[in-house]
C-alpha cells in the first residue's frame, strides 16, 4: 500500500509528498517552503536517517514506522503557531483511536482499566500507550518574507519498532499488538488534522484545542517532576493554561507555570528526574 491523502483532506488543497527514506522530513519540508511552498505539504516517509527530537535529540525512524511532516504557512503569531503541537497530539490521538481496535491496547498510564483514553498526551509533545512512549512531536519554524511563519509539524510515531536505550518506557504499535502500517495511519491522520486544525483556526480556537487536549492528557492531577535547564521542579499537575504552558503546584502550594521542560510522572519523576 502506498501513503494517500484522506479523501477529506484532498478536497481540501492538502497535497502530499511521499519518500521511501528521507534524511528529515521537517528539513525538507522547511526547504520547501523557502523555496516557495505555500503550505498544506504533507512530506511522509516510512524511513528517516537524521531525524531530531526536542533539544537536538536524535529521533530514529527504522523502516516500517512513520515520519510525517506537515507544512504550514502562517501569518499567526509566533506563540500561537507553537500551540500546533498540541493540534497534532490531538489528530495523532483521533488518528489512532480510528486505525487500532478496541481491546488492543491497555487504558491509562498503569495500563488500569478504569482510565478512559487509549492514547494519552504527555506534555508539551508526546504521545503514550499504556504509560509508553508511541510517537513524538517536533514543531520547527523559519521566518519568511511578509510577516508570515513557515512552521514544520514533524509527528513520528513508533509503528513496528521502538528504541531500547532510553531513560522512560516506549513502545510501537506492534509491540501492542496493533496490525497497523503506517500507511494505514497517515491516511487516518491526514483526515483528523483537518479537523482538529479547523478547530485550532489559526489559533482563535486554542481554547477549545486546550479542553480537548486536558480530556486527554497523561497524569493530570498527579505527582510530576520537571527537568528545566538541570533544575528539576516537583509538584502535582493541575492543568495548562491558557497558552498551553504546564502548571504545576509544588508542596507549599505555589502554583508553578512552565513553559519548556521535560515532564516524568510518578515513580520515574522520582527515580530519574
């Protein structure tokens, strides 16, 4: 099977670049956009040789899983085209729930029956499955002429493999027990970026984006450690606001807003933050 745009999404001007291996899908898409590109690009590869994470961090795409790409040209402020990450947690999320069958895959981050989200969404960019890390997200941007914002939403997402030698749990969908391509899964997120994007609508819509986000978000109301620039701050996990930064209140009660840092729950925000 070959990667296709949801039929939704076609109608309505996305187009789609398909690879079988890329060096990264977001320098590509990037490329593309100083050299014209008016957005609404799709670049999608089942294989990625330089891919990054936050921070710089390597993002390994072994053959089989998705790097998918997603071109937006905006004239949106800066601090709301940060927020399409949180747009496309919720199209990965919606994207699954559509491609995976009921029963395959354990509820919350315990894996406990009593959770009502298959697929959680961990702060500020990822995506879980029972507790485990299944895909990431990498917003990054350049200036263009006109005041407007070329922003590459980068989503990969661990299908058939998922890397061993890392400091927090992950998994692949085949490691759940998921028969799901990433063929399969593109065409289902193609159709829910559509409308998890109309809701964003260039941000006049965060608010909404951020009650649906908060319906599926990993670890609201428990104990959370924060690593920021080699400070670690702890705390319980109340909320994001309403720019999406996490809120945090520590044990004499201060309510903390972060914006950038790297979240871990529970038994590991004690073990390893």
């Amino acid at each position: 099977m070959a990667f296709r745009l949801a039929p939704t999404s076609a109608s309505e001007g996305f187009r789609l670049e398909a690879h079988d291996s890329v060096g990264s899908t977001n320098a590509l898409a990037l490329d593309h956009a100083r050299a014209g590109d008016p957005g609404k690009l799709w670049v999608v590869s089942k294989k990625q040789e330089s891919g990054r994470g936050r921070r710089g961090r390597v993002w390994a795409t072994p053959e089989g899983n998705l790097a998918a790409t997603l071109l937006v040209i905006t004239k949106a402020e800066l601090r709301l085209a940060a927020t399409l990450g949180f747009v496309a947690g919720l199209a990965l999320a919606d994207a699954l729930d559509a491609v995976v069958p009921k029963g395959r895959i354990a509820i919350g981050l315990d894996g406990a029956s009593e959770g009502k989200n298959r697929f959680e969404l961990k702060w500020p960019n990822d995506v879980l499955a029972s507790g485990a890390k299944l895909a990431g997200i990498l917003l990054e941007s350049a200036i263009l002429e006109g005041g407007r914002f070329a922003v590459a939403v980068g989503i990969g997402v661990n299908v058939v493999a998922y890397p061993e030698d890392l400091p927090y749990p992950a998994t692949s969908l085949r490691a759940l027990g998921a028969a799901c391509d990433a063929e399969t899964l593109f065409l289902a997120l193609s159709d829910a970026w559509r409308e998890n994007a109309r809701l964003w609508d260039e941000g006049r819509g965060l608010a909404a984006v951020r009650r649906r986000w908060l319906a599926r978000a990993a670890g609201l109301g428990g104990e959370v450690a924060v690593r920021i620039d080699g400070n670690v701050v702890r705390g319980v996990f109340e909320t994001i606001d309403e720019d999406c930064r996490f809120v945090i209140r520590d044990d004499e009660g201060s309510v903390l807003t972060i914006a950038a840092g790297d979240v871990h729950f529970g038994a590991v925000a004690s073990a390893r933050a």
